[in-house]
C-alpha cells in the first residue's frame, strides 16, 4: 500500500490507540474493544463513518505486508526495532512541533 501525498494523513496506529510495535494480539484486542465494547458497530448503535475508519485500520495493521508497507511509507526506512522508544521520547517532548497528525476523534452520532 503505497501512500501519496494527497491521500488522507490519519495515523491508523492513533484510529486504534495502539503504538507502532504493539503485536498483533494488541491490536485485535483493540480493534474489538472499539468496536463491541465501546459500541462503535453500526449495529450496536456506533456511527457508520466510524465504523469505516477502525475497519479500514484494522484491515491495514492486521496484515503483515500492508502493514510493513504503511510504517515505510508513514515513518520511512528507520529501524522498526527502536520505533516503540522513539515514540514513548516524542510523545513526552516537551516541544510543540506540528507535524500535521491529528488523533482520530470520533464523531457524534446525531
């Protein structure tokens, strides 16, 4: 999955609240806690848009290939081992650059 500059710029790692090393089982955990738990299933009462963003991250994070393409194409060729601790060090920085990223907020169902 290559990712073109015009493409939508969501973080699929921050749609999951998951960090970029979680493992697999992290993610499932957290695709199903969003969906059943939290009731983000359009059939629990959840919002279809919603819906289509968690589905869309899943189906991205859950697959090997797809998922090694988008952290090349979202954090380049940088070793995936020492991204978790890049990560943890970034987010408590004290510094308010902005990179453009914006955490998925779910929208109000009216």
């Amino acid at each position: 999955m290559a990712v073109r500059r015009d493409q939508n710029r969501r973080n699929l790692y921050r749609v999951l609240y998951v960090q970029p090393d979680a493992p697999a089982a992290i993610i499932r955990a957290s695709y199903r806690t969003l969906m059943q738990k939290l009731r983000a299933h359009p059939d629990l009462g959840g919002d279809a848009w919603n819906a289509a963003v968690i589905n869309q991250a899943f189906e991205v994070l859950s697959d090997p290939r797809k998922r090694r393409a988008y952290d090349e194409a979202l954090f380049g060729r940088r070793n995936m081992r020492s991204l978790g601790r890049q990560c943890v060090g970034q987010r408590y920085s004290a510094s308010s650059d902005d990179d453009g990223w914006q955490p998925f907020v779910p929208r109000e169902v009216r």
